[in-house]
C-alpha cells in the first residue's frame, strides 16, 4: 500500500491531502474521501487506507486549510472552538474549487484512473459530496453521505436544492436521533432526489448515534459495517 503526503495548490491556498493507493494493478479509480468535523487522525486514515486497499485512489484532504496549516486537532475547550470556527470555512460552494485541484493532481498520477470518481463525506462532508456530484456531474459517479449534517437547510446552497444535474447514485446512511439531521427533513432531501432522478438508497439506522462510522467515542460496528457494504456497493456498480 502506498502512502503519501501532498499539498495541492488551490485557488485560496495549499491544502495538505494524504493519498492511499496500492502498489500494484494499477491504474485505479479515485475516490474523494472528506473528512468529518473532528478532521483527518489516525483513525480516518485509517479508514481511506482500508477503502484503497479494495482498490481504489483515496484523496483525504485537510479542508480547514483556509484558516490555517494543518493539525491534529485534540479534545480540548479550545480545539473543539477552534474547529467549530474552521468548519464555516468550508461550503457547498467552495468544496467544488478544491474538488478540481485535487482531480487534477490525480490526473496527473499514472496510479489514478482517468474516468469516473466517487467521494464519500462524514457528518459535514455528507452534504458536500452532494453539492460536488450537482456541480460535477460528468465527473461525480457515486456518493455516500454518512451520518450526514444539514443535508437540508436554508438557502440556495442547501445540498437538497436544485439536484436535476445529478448523474450520481447516492447512498446515504441516516441516523434515526440526529440532531444535525432531524428525521423529518428526510422526506424533503428524498423528494428532492426523486424529482430530480437520482437514484438512491438510504438505510435509516434506529440503534447508532451521529459518528458511528469511525472508531472513536460514538462507534458503532454493526452500523460501521453496514457502512462499508453500501459503500463498496456503490463504488463497485459505478466506478
């Protein structure tokens, strides 16, 4: 397995991204794998390390890049403020810019297979997976929304808003008691995906809480898990 550190240049600065591939039968499809709210640590690297080693690029980069170098953030007072400040940095809109930088670093790797990408989001990333499969549907194939935050909120930039460019397959995985994602706002996101065409699958999960997905204090394994298939599913049929 390969492992790598890079800082891809973008429009507003140098974000660092880490990349997982393995060493052999290459080239393979890339997947953008977005970090959650608690950001890139051992354990999502973990994470994309286990999903490349299925075969795939994984691009893992650091999205609070805007507000400074990267970290590692701790579970201190001021860690937690200091990311809930940075997670304001990063929007449906300009995830889109950063999503181009790093497809085009890819584009330039003889490890990466030009074609189709997917990209998996966590908690805040869940909605910006959408917003980059409306943005960049002839590049956008598959994307996973896990545990996803505000997947339907106010304003234009909602990721339930304006789906008719959506050439994707979306999964999402739904945590029953989820503040950041009441469970009656999932009837719009849903409508919106039908009426736009999407194909989709939702599991709605009754036993887990919000973060299930990595190893930390709110793991769940039979929902990580439950993850990991659909996951892989998706990936598989489109990429």
């Amino acid at each position: 397995m390969i492992e790598r550190r890079v800082e891809v240049v973008t429009s507003e600065g140098e974000m660092t991204t880490f990349i997982f591939h393995p060493q052999h039968e290459g080239p393979h499809p890339v997947v953008l794998y977005l970090m959650d709210a608690p950001s890139i640590r051992p354990a999502l690297r973990d994470m994309a390390m286990r999903l490349a080693s299925a075969g795939y690029y994984v691009m893992l980069p650091y999205l609070f890049y805007r507000g400074g170098p990267y970290r590692e953030f701790g579970t201190s007072d001021e860690d937690m403020h200091a990311r809930r400040d940075l997670m304001g940095s990063v929007t449906p809109m300009n995830i889109v810019g950063d999503a181009e930088a790093l497809l085009a670093l890819a584009a330039g790797d003889p490890a990466a297979r030009v074609g189709p990408v997917g990209a998996v989001g966590f908690c805040m990333s869940g909605g910006l997976a959408i917003s980059l499969a409306r943005a960049l549907p002839e590049r956008v194939a598959a994307v996973a929304s896990i545990h996803g935050a505000w997947l339907v909120r106010e304003g234009p930039d909602s990721p339930h808003r304006d789906l008719a460019p959506v050439e994707a397959e979306v999964y999402l995985a739904w945590v029953e008691d989820d503040p950041t994602a009441p469970k009656e706002t999932i009837p719009v996101l849903c409508g919106a995906l039908e009426d736009a065409g999407v194909r989709y699958t939702l599991d709605l999960i009754t036993d887990a809480q919000h973060g299930f997905a990595p190893p930390g204090e709110r793991y769940d394994r039979a929902a990580s898990e439950l993850h990991w298939e659909r996951v892989h599913a998706l990936l598989r049929r489109n990429l």
